[in-house]
C-alpha cells in the first residue's frame, strides 16, 4: 500500500511517493528502540519516538520496484516554539554491520541548542538485518515487520521518508511540527551514498534542501548540485586533486581530523552500549554531559585511551566543524546569500600531505587544537580511527613555559576562528573551558582562567 505521490515542478521529475507511517512503535523484548538515546531527551525539551515505513520503492537507474518496510527514529522538540523548523536526516552508517548515526553524534549539541529535529534514518539493508545488533536479530518480535529489498532501492527509500517527515498523510511523525527545510548528512560509506544521490536521485526526488557529505564522495562535478552541498574532509581523505567550482557546492578539509574520532567510540562505547547491550535504563542528562568532558578532549589531558590503536578514535574536535557545517548550511538553503565561503586547502608534498615540525597537518581549515598544539594527531594509524600521541611534559613546556601562556594562545586563535566563522561562539567557550582545565599539565591547582 502506498500513499499520495508528490508531484514536483520541473522538467523530468519524477513523483515521490508519499509512504505509509506506522507508530510510535511500542513493545518488543528490549521495550525500547536500538539505538535510542542512552540519557532522557525530555530533560533538554526532547521527544524522541520510533516509527516504521512503508511503501514500494523503485530501484536506482531502473524501472524494477519492490515492497518495503524500514525504519526511522525521531527526535523533535516537545514544544513547537522550540523547533527551528530544520529536521536533519542522518543516513545511517552500516560499514561495522550496525548502524552509526554520526553526524547527529558528532552535531547534537548544536542541534538540541539550535531547536532542529533530527532523523535516524535507516536506509540501507545492513542496517535492518543480520547481525546481533541489527534491528531484525536484536528484537525479531518488535522489528518482524521490517523488509528491505536491497540497496538499490536505498536512495527512494530515503526520498519516501524525506516526504513522509516534511508533508505526511495519517501518522504524523513530527507530532504536528511544521518542517520548513530538510537538510540530509551523512559520513564515510553513508557520504559515499549521498554523494550518488544528490547526482542521480536528487534530480527527480527535489525532496531534499541540502546536503552535509561528511568523509566521502568526491570533490568533481560534471554537473553541478541543485541544491546546497557541503563537503567535509578530514585529513584521512586528503588528496590534492582540486575541487570543482560551483555556486551549490562548498569544501571544507579539516586540518587535524581523523576519518572517525574519539567522541563517536567513546559515546559509543561507555554510553549508546550499556544502553543496547543491557536495557540499561536511560541515564539522566547530566551522565551525557559528565561523559563528554572525557569524550571531547583533544588531547590536553593526557588520557589512557590516547596512545592505543581502540575503537575510540583520535581527539581532533571533528564536532566543531560538523557544528559549524550544520548550521551555516541551514542558512544556505534558506537563502543563498548566505552561502558559506569554501575553506583553505590542504597543503601537499606531492601526493601526501604536508606536516608541520609536529607532524600535523599543514593548510586547511585550522581550528585552535592544531595551531596551539598539545599533541601530535595521527590519521593515518589504526585503520579509520586515529590516534593521538600528546606531547611530553618536556615537550609542552619547551612550547608553553606556563599554562598561562598556552591558554593565552589559545584565547587569540579560539577568537580569531569565531570571528572567521569556522567555529560557533558556544563551542568556542566549551574549547577554551578545556583548555583552562589543563592546568595539570603544568602541575598547576585546578583555578578560573581569566
């Protein structure tokens, strides 16, 4: 069964099919969604629901269609006064066989303080089935209904829930919420699928109103995007091909950075684990923010986890560019004026990137963390993730006799990164808050910064 079509302007748009939305879902053996919020959204204003789709979607570059029952997890803002009016449609990540919401990890500050909404997408077939913490094993009773025919259908499937969250027939997953713009993300393979979808999908849907290709895809384009894309780089991905030049295409590549990083496996790891390994009860607010003072450092505290090939993933602060991405591309789709500038480049030796004396990354956008260095960040090591290996005390303080002179540094260039427009004023104040709290580094008493 299948709902309403979208009929779009323009020549050779096709029509989008306006899938049929079940839920909130309940029940099941866990009693909860996987992958839900590990802590209470409604401490912060938060409604987070689950809901299933269902249509028939058509394959990509073919006329071949099949059924289909997938699902999206949705969290809004309990009072419309709170909503921006922006939903963020994370296509999930599946390349570990289990779905990784990265870009709502990475940007849910931001997206909490701004008032979006924001969608757990699951789009692709790993995310549905087979292994332990895929919807269809880790609750065959709850998730019996859902079917996926493939990735090949992927890209429709992603364009019906983009339809069903910004104008639905019946079930109203946004509890009544006006959607005024959708912006889709997506990281590493989910990129990679974007990326095919803005240049083959997008075209006939329209459904979509921007773009955040995080960590995949690439930088050419026969024909450039009709709609806003942001692309952001990390210094794993680095290559100096050049990109192309477009009205509705921007490149940011972020000195520093690491494919994945230590936020997403420590968040993972120590908080969205317990939760779906053990039916831990949701934790209240202040656990998540207790847990981001060690998941957000950047290497200034010397942590036991730093050094060591895990699935943490090294400390370069990724979340601030991703912030930062978030929430000027929702001001590029509202109005083109309002487009960001492209970010410097990368510098190369040859094909590599070229290092400064502390082996990081030279070019580039450079948040604070790599001008002011306490560390030496490693993107190369230990597959996607990364390492970081912080400098010696010796060496820190051969740099920075005093914390008094590191934090100083740090003051200019946090100032200077805001003023420039490649870090948010909040996340500007929680950066400096960790590099004030690295006083014992210096072996100095724990004090206010002035």
């Amino acid at each position: 069964m299948v709902g309403a079509a979208l009929a779009l302007p323009g020549p050779g748009r096709a029509a989008v099919s306006n899938p049929v939305v079940s839920g909130p879902i309940t029940g099941g053996l866990h009693g909860h969604p996987l992958f839900d919020s590990w802590w209470n959204p409604a401490e912060v204003g938060y409604v987070q629901e689950e809901y299933f789709v269902s249509g028939t979607a058509t394959a990509l570059g073919s006329a071949q269609s099949a059924p289909y029952t997938t699902r999206m997890v949705v969290s809004r803002p309990s009072s419309p006064d709170r909503f921006n009016g922006s939903v963020l449609l994370d296509w999930t990540n599946v390349t570990g066989q289990f779905e990784n919401a990265v870009d709502t990890l990475e940007g849910r500050q931001l997206l909490v303080r701004e008032g979006w909404a924001f969608v757990h997408v699951s789009a692709q077939a790993a995310g549905i089935c087979c292994t332990p913490l895929t919807p269809k094993v880790w609750d065959p009773v709850r998730y019996a209904p859902l079917s996926h025919p493939g990735d090949q259908y992927s890209y429709d499937i992603f364009s019906q829930v983009a339809r069903a969250v910004r104008a639905p027939t019946g079930v109203d997953p946004m509890g009544g919420l006006h959607v005024q713009k959708e912006v889709a993300a997506g990281q590493s393979q989910s990129a990679d699928y974007l990326d095919t979808y803005v240049r083959q999908a997008q075209p006939g849907a329209g459904v979509i109103d921007g773009f955040l290709i995080h960590g995949g895809g690439s930088k050419t384009w026969a024909t450039p995007p009709a709609v806003p894309v942001l692309h952001l780089l990390a210094d794993t991905e680095a290559s100096p091909a050049g990109p192309s030049t477009s009205t509705n295409y921007r490149l940011w590549e972020i000195a520093g950075t690491s494919h994945s990083d230590f936020w997403i496996g420590y968040e993972q790891e120590v908080g969205q684990g317990p939760r779906a390994l053990t039916d831990r009860p949701q934790q209240a607010y202040s656990a998540e923010q207790d847990l981001n003072v060690t998941a957000g450092n950047y290497g200034e505290v010397v942590h036991p986890m730093d050094a060591t090939c895990i699935l943490a993933g090294a400390t370069f602060p990724m979340r601030y560019a991703v912030s930062t991405a978030l929430h000027d591309l929702n001001a590029w789709v509202r109005n083109p004026l309002d487009a960001p500038a492209n970010g410097p480049r990368f510098q190369f030796n040859g094909a590599l990137a070229a290092q400064d004396s502390h082996g990081n990354t030279l070019g580039g956008v450079r948040l604070p963390p790599i001008d002011v260095p306490v560390a030496h960040y490693v993107s190369t090591a230990c597959g996607l993730g990364g390492l970081t290996v912080p400098f010696t005390d010796a060496e820190l303080h051969a740099l920075y006799p005093t914390h008094a002179a590191y934090y100083g540094q740090m003051v200019t260039k946090t100032n200077a990164a805001v003023t420039a427009g490649w870090l948010l004023s909040p996340d500007g104040q929680d950066l400096l808050a960790r590099a004030c709290a690295a006083k014992v580094r210096w072996q100095e008493a724990p004090s206010p910064c002035p």
